[in-house]
C-alpha cells in the first residue's frame, strides 16, 4: 500500500514538472508595453 502512494506522488510530481516546463516554453508571459508620458514638476532651487 505504501509502494503505491509512492508510486502516485511520483507520477503527479513528474506530471507537474512536465506541465511547468511545457507552460515556461510555450506561455506567453510578456508585459504589455505603452507608451505613458506624464509631466513631472522639479523643484531646482
């Protein structure tokens, strides 16, 4: 019985670092990007 909770968690960690791995190369995670222009105020005294 044992053997085989082993055998699971095994089966489900390598399931997961496939999962992550296959989401690292194909996700898309890049940040959108825009232009954002904001008037600054300076203080030169």
């Amino acid at each position: 019985m044992f053997g085989r909770i082993i055998k699971v968690l095994l089966f489900l960690l390598l399931v997961g670092f496939i999962g992550l791995t296959g989401f690292a190369y194909l996700g898309d995670l890049s940040p959108n990007q825009s232009e954002r222009r904001e008037p600054v105020t300076l203080n030169a005294d």
